[in-house]
C-alpha cells in the first residue's frame, strides 16, 4: 500500500516537510494531530503517534490494516533495490575462552531443568541442543551460544540467556552473533530466522536454519556464513512486526544469492508453528514469494 493511500484513511492530515506529515491518531481519541507520518526513500511509510506514544503496530490495529501494508507494495516486489549497507570488519575479542565456558556450564547442568525448560517453549530437546542450548543453572534459564564466522569456521564469541518467563539477556562479555547447527551439513536452501527459539523452531521440522541475534545485527555475519557455505538459495523468516520487516530487508539486499522474504501469519514462525502451522503450510505459504537477487547489480561489481 503507498504512502497516499494510507494518508486518504487517515484525518486532518496536513504536510510538514518533504515526506512527511501529520494526522490525527486512529489509536486515541484526540483534536489537534500527533501522529507523525514519514515516507522513507523506499516507498515504506513510517508513522509513529507523540501523543500515545503508538507504534505502527498499534496504529495498523486501530485502522483494520496490517503492518506489512505501510510497507509499500508489501514485500518482495519492489524493482528498485535496496541500498545495501556498509559491512563493519568481522572483529572478535577473546578475552573470555567461550568454548571452555559452555563446558563449564554444560557439565553443572541439571538435565530435568532443561528438559522442562523446553516444554515450556513447546520446542523438542533435540532442536535446542542442535544450536548448542542448554541450562544455565546459575542464571535459571536456557543458554545459547553465539558464533561468528572467523576464516570460514564458526567461533563461540558469547551467549544468550532466555528465562522461562520470557526474559532474554547475554552473559556480560558476549558479543552478537549467529545460531548455527554447527554439526548439521550445509544444504542448497538455507532459511534464516530472528532469535535462537525461531532458529530451533525451524530445524525441528526439519529445514536448515540459522538464526541471529535481533532483526538488526548480524548481516556481516550471516554473510561470511553464505560465503562459507555456499547455499544456492536463501529464505529469510522476518517477525510480523515493522522492526523485522525492515531489518530482514536489510540483510536480503546484503546476499549474494537469490533470497526471498517471508513474514509468518502469526507473531513469529514458532508462535505459528505453535498454533498448528506444518512444514508444509510454512513451505506453501514461502512460495508465494519468489526468490531474487536483492543487491543492487552496479554496486555490488565495484565491491
């Protein structure tokens, strides 16, 4: 959906500057307008509400829309690239020996804990422990380590702390980094989630997935991990929110091979694999979306 059709559902909308304008907020009630609406150089509309404090969530909600239809054409199908960002060099800092770490950590742990710590999150142990989850029994909560790519090969550089009651944190010392299946063989299509249980949700039903930290870090590290394995194809499974459309967007104009972006009709793929959704209904629903080379052609030669 374009930014005037969106602007045509909305109330005394009046024009602030180039892009951008104001309106009333359809999430409160209100007479003088304060919800900020701004179209980025991608067509996607970016609304955010300095009364209420609403979100796009909150703001699609409000007007019967979905997140994905500020988004301008929904996604995947726009011709003009995205800009690809500036990758930082892969750096790692070994002040903490992660991999003795693990050990340390996996030889105190108390196996009834983790196992109920996975029927929590509905996710069967053997998913867990293929990206190295495991029970940090000091933090009382599942522990995942993180990797970078460094000279083809993952590196243990931190890990991340997921509580029962949904709280998620890195030990002090960690860096960002990637979910790996680090003994599973590289296959041709290769599916990239947002956080460690997404990852785990994926590779329970059986695809080979990575996944990363957050929606916004990692995209050098995802991108010397496709270098070192090679997969002919790439999906990448965004949050159904603006933060994982947008970043997801990011990463695909980074690969070097023919990816395609996928939003899942719940929440997060494990919520909708949680509400019944099948590797079947997951593929049949990719398949609506092609894949394509992201990358601006020009730009990606020169580098």
């Amino acid at each position: 959906m374009t930014t005037q059709e969106l602007l045509s559902r909305l109330n005394k909308v009046s024009r602030v500057g180039e892009r951008r304008w104001k309106a009333l907020c359809p999430a409160h009630l209100e007479k003088t307008p304060s919800l900020a609406i701004h179209e980025n150089h991608q067509g996607d509309t970016l609304v955010h509400c300095f009364g209420c404090g609403a979100t796009v969530t909150q703001v699609a909600r409000a007007m019967g829309l979905q997140v994905i239809d500020f988004f301008h054409d929904g996604i995947g199908t726009r011709s003009a690239p995205i800009a690809p960002r500036r990758l930082r060099p892969i750096q790692v800092e070994a002040q903490i020996d992660w991999v003795k770490w693990v050990n340390e950590r996996l030889a105190e742990e108390r196996k009834d804990l983790f196992t109920s710590a996975c029927e929590h999150i509905k996710l069967p142990e053997k998913s867990i422990r293929a990206i190295g989850g495991f029970w940090h029994y000091a933090h009382t909560a599942l522990a995942f380590p993180m990797y970078h790519i460094v000279n083809g090969l993952p590196k243990v550089v931190g890990a991340r702390l997921r509580s029962n009651d949904g709280k998620k944190w890195a030990v002090r010392g960690s860096h960002n980094g990637l979910f790996i299946p680090v003994n599973m063989y590289p296959q041709e299509h290769l599916w990239i989630a947002e956080g460690p249980t997404d990852t785990a949700c994926l590779l329970s039903l059986g695809f080979w997935a990575i996944g990363r930290a957050s929606c916004s870090h990692g995209v050098e590290h995802v991108v010397a991990f496709v270098k070192a394995n090679k997969p002919h194809q790439i999906t990448i499974v965004a949050d159904k929110d603006a933060c994982g459309v947008v970043g997801a967007k990011v990463l695909a104009s980074n690969l070097p091979v023919p990816t395609r972006l996928i939003v899942p009709q719940l929440k997060d793929i494990r919520m909708w694999v949680e509400r019944g959704a099948t590797r079947a209904m997951i593929e049949a629903h990719a398949n609506r979306t092609q894949f394509r080379l992201w990358q601006n052609p020009s730009i990606h030669s020169a580098s």
